[in-house]
C-alpha cells in the first residue's frame, strides 16, 4: 500500500478465531483516467490532424482507436512531433520573409540586382 492509501485503508475482523482472520478494504476512489492521442484526421470539437489532444480513456478505446482517427502518443512520437513542428515554424518564418520581401518589391521600395544564382 502506498502512504496516500494507507489513510483510507479500514481493518475489519470477520468472526471470532478461525474464519477468515483481517480483511483490509482499500477506499475505491474514482480516478479520472486520460489518455494523451495525436489526431489522424481532423475532428470537430476536438482537434485538427496531428495535433496531440487529451481525452479520456473511454473516449479512445471506444470511438478513436476502432475508427482509426488517433494513434497514442509514445515518449519517442512526443519527441519527434516537437522535432517536426519546431521545423514547420522555420518553414513559416521563412515563407513569411519571403513574402515581406515580395511585398517591398512590388510596391516599388526594393530593387532586385540579382538573386544569387548564375546563369551559364
């Protein structure tokens, strides 16, 4: 038993000599019981695809793993979806500044004198 349920444990003797002797009842608390899953499709009211959502155990074994719309997230799948967003973000910041670029030079503030690759 664990110290945290040691105060919820109750000693109970059954019958006088013989029987059955202690028994010990451990409280049955009601635990909520999650389940952390990274989408496969996009879901309404839930999430869009990839994206990693909590939702309870029930939920998951019942609904999402039968339809194939979400997959566990493991400690390995954790990592490589911080790894892969990280990426993405770079590729945003780096289609944004392109783009501001573009802004300036179609309103006329920048002059495009070469972009960095030769012709031969």
């Amino acid at each position: 038993f664990s110290p945290k349920m040691l105060s919820s444990v109750s000693s109970v003797s059954h019958g006088v000599g013989g029987g059955r002797g202690l028994v010990r009842t451990v409280a049955n608390k009601k635990v909520r019981k999650d389940v952390r899953v990274s989408l496969t499709r996009d879901i309404p009211k839930l999430g869009q695809k990839s994206s990693v959502v909590t939702v309870r155990a029930g939920h998951w074994r019942n609904f999402l793993k039968p339809q194939g719309l979400a997959t566990v997230v493991t400690a390995e799948m954790d990592a490589a979806l911080v790894a892969e967003a990280e990426a993405e973000a770079k590729v945003v910041a780096k289609t944004e500044a392109k783009e501001k670029v573009m802004a300036k030079v179609k309103s006329g503030g920048l002059q495009i004198l070469s972009l960095g690759e030769e012709e031969k």
